[in-house]
C-alpha cells in the first residue's frame, strides 16, 4: 500500500475558476488573507486556457488556513470555488507525474461539453432561421393581400367612374 501523500499546508487547490479569471484576479482575490508566495494557473495544452483550477502559495500556513476557510464555497466570477491544501505537484508516474498528464476523464468531459455547446449553437442557429423563414412568410403574405387589396381598389374605382363604364361598354360592343 502507497503511503499517503503529505498536504502541502501553504499552498491551496482552488477549483470552479470561470474562464475569465487569470492569476492576478485569483491573486486579488486571496491577498486579503496574507501575503502570497506564488499564483499558477495550469494550461491545457490544447486550448491554452487554464483548466479551471489554480494554486495559491501564502508564506504562512496561518493564512492559508484562514484563506481556505474563507474562500471554500464562496464565489468569484458567477462560480462557487472549491478551495483545499493541495497536494504536492508530483503524485506519482513519470517524470513530471500523472498529475500533468490529461486524463481520460478530462478528455471525454471536454468532448461532451465542446459536442454540448455545439448543440445549442445548432439548436440557435435552426430557431433564427425559422424565425427568418417565417418573417419573410409574413411578409410574402403582406405583399400578396396588399396586391390584392390595391385590385379591388382599381375595380371599384372603374365601377364608379362614368367614363370607364363608358368605355367598358364600347369595348364590350366592339367585341361582340
């Protein structure tokens, strides 16, 4: 049995970080606890964005300590925070550990959220289009019984003139 690793006590685990947030928001976000050693935000090699999640280092335990019992459950950017001692860097496997290597987990996660927000951007883009196929239905409509209403202007018009009637019977004469 592998002997438990040892929590590191001045450095924190800070998880749920919105995609917004960079080291020095997440600096100014926990200065108010003690001075901080150190502020990293890992980056996902594909997306060079960070992984939301980040390490706070304080010079002391004490202000870490007072820092996770503040900020454990608080929120930042819309995001409620997991704050924690992290564990050392290297858990275990390889060189740099298995820690820096992308899980299997991580890789279906972000496949099923990028397939996610692909879906509803499909979804948004098919409710546009209805509601552009059936504002120029509407219009069509408009156009058509407007054509319609300007007809039986014209006829009524030629019915109460004196001069088309006139004229209608000469042509209608003529024709016959």
């Amino acid at each position: 049995m592998a002997a438990q690793q040892p929590v590191q006590k001045n450095t924190l685990y800070v998880g749920g970080l919105a995609e917004e947030v960079n080291e020095s928001i997440l600096h100014a976000a926990f200065i108010p606890f003690g001075d901080i050693k150190d502020v990293k935000t890992p980056l996902d090699q594909a997306t060079q964005k960070h992984r939301s999640f980040g390490f706070v280092t304080f010079l002391e335990k004490e202000d870490a300590s007072a820092a996770m019992d503040n900020m454990d459950g608080a929120e930042l950017y819309g995001r409620v925070l997991t704050v924690n001692y992290a564990l050392p860097e290297k858990i275990k496997g390889g060189e740099q550990g298995w820690a820096a290597q992308p899980s299997m987990f991580t890789a279906f996660f972000f496949l099923t959220l990028l397939h996610m927000q692909q879906e509803e951007e499909m979804q948004r883009m098919q409710e546009e289009n209805r509601a552009a196929l059936q504002a120029a239905e509407d219009l069509h409509r408009k156009k058509k019984a407007d054509e319609r209403e300007g007809e039986k202007e014209e006829e009524t018009e030629a019915r109460d003139d004196p001069m088309a009637r006139a004229e209608a019977q000469v042509l209608n004469q003529n024709g016959s």
